[in-house]
C-alpha cells in the first residue's frame, strides 16, 4: 500500500479521503440548498407540482440503476478518470479521450455557470445585510478561495466540504421539522405520492429540473486515488451519495408542499415576482425570519461548496489527461508538497477569471445569461458521459475473465442508458426552449460543443494511438 505520506512520486495524495469526506464532496456539487431553494419552485411551477416527490423517487431508483454498473465497474477500475478510464476499459481508447474532453467541458461550463449564480445570489443576500458589491466581485472572491483550496491538499478542501453541506442539510430540516411540528397548512397529506400527482403537468420538465438536483453524486470514482480502501469505500459513497440525495429531496419537497398547501401550491408560485423565495418566505412562516435569514447565507455557502467541487473534478480530469498524454505532460504532474493536481487546477481558476471577465465587461445578468446559458452545457454533457459509461459497463462485463452479475452488469446498465440517452437527445433537441436561446446563433452553438469536445478528443486518442502505441493502450489502467 502506498504511504499517505508519500512526497515526490507524482501521485494523488493517497488514503487520505473516507466514506463521510466523500460521500460530502460529491453531494456539495448537487448543492442540496441550491436545488431546494432555486430549483424546486420552478419544478413546481413548470413541472408537474404536486408530483415533484414522486418524480423524485423515480429519478432515485433510476440513479440507483446506473449506479448498480457503476459500482460493479468501480470494483476492478482504479483510476481518477472515472469516465473516462470506464469508458476507454469498456469500449477503447478512443471512447476515452471523447470522454476526457467531454467531462473537462462539461464540468468547467457548470463550474463557469455556477460562478455566475453565485455573485448573483451573494449580491442580493449580501445587499440585504447593507453590504453592497457589483456581483462579479463575489464571484472574483468565490473562483480566488476555490482556486486556493483546489491547489493545497483535498483532505483540506474535505474538511471545508463537510462542514458547508451539513449546515445546508440542518437548515433546511429545521424548516422541515417545523412544519411537522405544525401540522402544515392542511395537514401532512401523502397522496402527493399517487400516480396522479406523477403524471399531472410537465413530466419532462419535471424530470429535468429533478436532474440536476443528482449531478454531482457520479464523481465519487473521481476520488478513487485518494480514497482508503477505494474498493469499499468508493461502492459505498456511490450508494450513500443517490440515496441522501433522493430521500432528501422527496421528503423536502413534500414537506414545501405540505406547508404551503396543495391546492394553493401553483397559484401562490403562479403569484410571486421571484419563485426562488419560496422557500425563505415558508421558512419564516414556519421557523422565523433569522431562520430565513440564515438559510440566505447558506445559500451562498452552498454554491460556493458546489464550485470547490465541480473545480476538484475539473483538476483530477485534468491531472489524468496528462498523465496518459491527451493533455500536455505537465498536466500530469502533482504538488511536490500538496500532491494536489495543482497545474489543472491553475488552469480552471484562470479559465474561470477570462470566463467571468468576459461576462462582467459585456454587462450580461450572472443568472439569466451566465448561469442559464452555460450550466445546461454541463448537464448535457454529464448524460452523454452516464450514457458511455452505462455501454461501457454492458461491453466491459461481456469480456471473458471479467463476467458478472447479469442484474448490475447488464439490465440495469441498459436500462439506465436508454434512459440517460433519451434525456440527451431531449435537451440537445429543446435547448434553446430551456436556456432561453432559441432564435439566436447560442442555442445550437453551446449544446454543440459536448459533440465538439467529443470529436476533438477522439482525434486526440488516435494521433496518440500512432505516436505511442504503448501509452495508448494502457489508457484507463489501474492506480493503485
């Protein structure tokens, strides 16, 4: 076993990350807080309403699916590439290096959407308390303590992790609570639950809004390398992760449901100039306004522990591309001191600065434009990602000497690729409907750049494939 302590080997740092300091990286990029508070009320509204807890019970057995192949793949795959080893170890090298450039430009577009968001809502929160800055500033200090927490050790990046998506889960279930304790508006009803309720409005809409509240949980094998025990506790943390999130989700979403009241649930969403204070106004109805005060502030910590860890994928996608030569070497190298993926880490905070220059100079709105244009870039690729990796899973395991259970090898993959590829084609289809692009030139140029990435990184793998045949034919290989 590699010493934890090991210096100089240009390695991850090794054994230095547990069940709980995983499990609350991933969670933080589903941003618990963020999705209750920003995505849930217009779930309601242009999904299906009162169905939006059974949507999520769906959408967690479904996750549960592809993580059954996903979990089976992580048991004889070790390696910080996570998609991309799965999918250049199930179907080639090729498939590999369309999968790294796709997860870098995916997770650098939710990165760069989530920096948006988040000098928007600080801005407001922030503005409230009599502290009044442009919001690029808030954003400009999220991407300089991200960019520094990315470069030392991740068990330092773990340790703020934790911390910030407990908090988020204690406020919003002292919410919960106290409208238990209440009784709600009507009571606490349960034929929310009823097929109804499920197919009532917009299921699509419903499901896509749902979605977003899970991405995030599948980069569990990101932290492979640095996991103790990634056997176990890579499996674990997978499971942990969709679960929390799922049960979280149904139970919060029935309970806003229930505190508002059924019947009056669309026409008071229907009455607000601003959905997203939903829940602030139900949690000072039910808890207090220093309830509600203190969940605005969480709010902001929410984000900015949902961009710690989208730039912690972005930096290990990027340590392995250099490691196996798609990227520049240097990219495979380690902190001599932190044994952090420092250089991809650079990289991401200075592509996040140009980024939000970019956007700040042209006077565009961080939530309307930066964040609604580019974060739905990153939700389409990830479904084109779970949508490899499931076909990767099905081919791997039909390998001779790798056979396994045909359950979670084989019918739970497909089922949850048909799925993940439906969703695909769906918002690559409507994007310009969900982002608010349709007519102009971005809404088919940014869904474009997941196929573009694809391309590019495909071509990437071949010219290594004739440059070096030796290092192309271990891409994806073990870690340990």
């Amino acid at each position: 076993m590699t010493n934890s302590n090991q210096i100089g080997t240009n390695q991850l740092k090794r054994n230095s990350l547990g069940l709980i300091a995983v499990t609350f990286m991933v969670i933080s990029a589903a941003a618990p807080l963020t999705g209750v508070a920003g995505a849930m009320p217009l779930a309601f509204l242009l999904g299906n309403g009162t169905g939006i807890p059974a949507t999520f019970v769906l959408l967690t057995l479904v996750m549960l699916a592809f993580s059954a192949g996903y979990v089976a793949m992580s048991r004889h795959v070790t390696n910080a590439g996570a998609f991309y080893a799965y999918a250049a170890r199930g179907l080639g090298g090729v498939w590999g290096g369309a999968t790294a450039i796709t997860a870098l430009v995916a997770y650098n577009a939710m990165q760069f959407g989530l920096i948006g968001l988040l000098g928007g809502v600080a801005a407001g929160v922030f503005g409230g308390f009599g502290i009044v800055l442009p919001w690029y500033v808030w954003s400009l200090i999220a991407v300089l303590l991200v960019g520094f927490l990315g470069y030392r050790q991740v068990d330092l990046s773990a340790k703020v992790m934790v911390v910030l998506v407990a908090l988020e889960y204690l406020i919003v279930l002292i919410v919960d609570f106290a409208i238990i304790g209440q009784g709600g508006d009507h009571g606490l009803a349960l034929n929310i639950f009823d097929g109804a309720a499920l197919t009532s409005g917009s299921l699509t809409a419903a499901v896509l809004f749902c979605l977003g509240s899970f991405i995030g949980f599948e980069a569990t094998t990101i932290y492979a390398e640095e996991a103790r025990d990634p056997e176990k506790t890579i499996p674990r943390a997978t499971y942990l992760s969709v679960l929390l999130i799922g049960v979280f989700f149904v139970f919060t979403t029935w309970l806003m449901i229930v505190g508002q009241g059924a019947d009056s649930l669309l026409p008071t969403l229907q009455g607000m100039a601003d959905p997203t204070l939903f829940f602030f106004d139900l949690a000072g109805r039910y808890a207090g306004g220093t309830v509600a005060q203190i969940a605005g502030l969480l709010l902001v910590s929410s984000l900015f522990a949902a961009l710690s860890a989208f730039h912690n994928y972005i930096a290990r996608y990027s340590y392995v591309a250099g490691r196996e030569r798609l990227l520049p070497h240097a990219f495979g190298r380690t902190h001599a001191e932190h044994q952090s993926p420092h250089v991809g880490s650079i990289v991401q905070s200075v592509g996040a600065l140009i980024v939000l220059a970019i956007f700040a100079g042209l006077g565009l709105d961080p939530v309307l434009h930066m964040f609604t244009w580019i974060s739905q870039v990153g939700t389409l690729g990830v479904l084109g990602m779970m949508t490899v990796t499931s076909l990767a899973v099905i081919v791997y395991f039909r390998q001779p000497g790798h056979e396994g259970n045909p359950l979670t090898t084989l019918i739970l993959p497909l089922v949850s690729g048909v799925i993940m590829a439906g969703l695909f084609v769906y918002i690559y289809l409507h994007f310009g409907d969900l982002t608010g692009t349709t007519g102009g030139a971005l809404g088919w140029i940014l869904p474009a750049l997941i196929p573009a990435a694809a391309i590019v990184g495909a071509r990437m793998a071949m010219r290594l494939r004739a440059a070096t045949p030796e290092i192309f034919a271990r891409m994806g290989e073990n870690q340990k």
